[in-house]
C-alpha cells in the first residue's frame, strides 16, 4: 500500500484482472472514493510481489 498510494479499502478490493499494463507501465485500475476510477503505476518491487503472490496461489489451487 505504502508504495502505491492505494487506499486499504482499494487494496481488499483488488482482482488480478485490475492488474494491467499502460504506455508499457505495470499499472492497477482501482475504484476510488466516490465511485471515481483511478489508475495507479506499479514499480518494480510491487510488481514482483504480484506475481511472487499469483504464483504462490496457482500452487495452492492447483495442487
């Protein structure tokens, strides 16, 4: 959270499928306060704990 500046109630709200790329950023698409659509860039860090957490879960799932 700290890094992307994603309020806790966007973050419990989060889908995989918001996880997108823009202008070949790593980007999540997340619903605001207000009903207000926002899009906030990803670095580095957060995007490889995305995936590490994907990764994690198709174990899980699939096993």
């Amino acid at each position: 959270m700290f890094s992307t500046g994603l309020r806790k109630a966007e973050v419990c709200n989060l889908r995989v499928e918001h996880v997108t790329t823009y202008r070949n950023q790593p980007v999540v698409d997340v619903m605001g306060k207000g009903e207000k659509h926002r899009r906030v860039a990803l670095n580095k860090d957060v995007m490889e704990a995305v995936l590490d957490y994907q990764k994690a879960m198709k174990q899980i799932f699939t096993a």
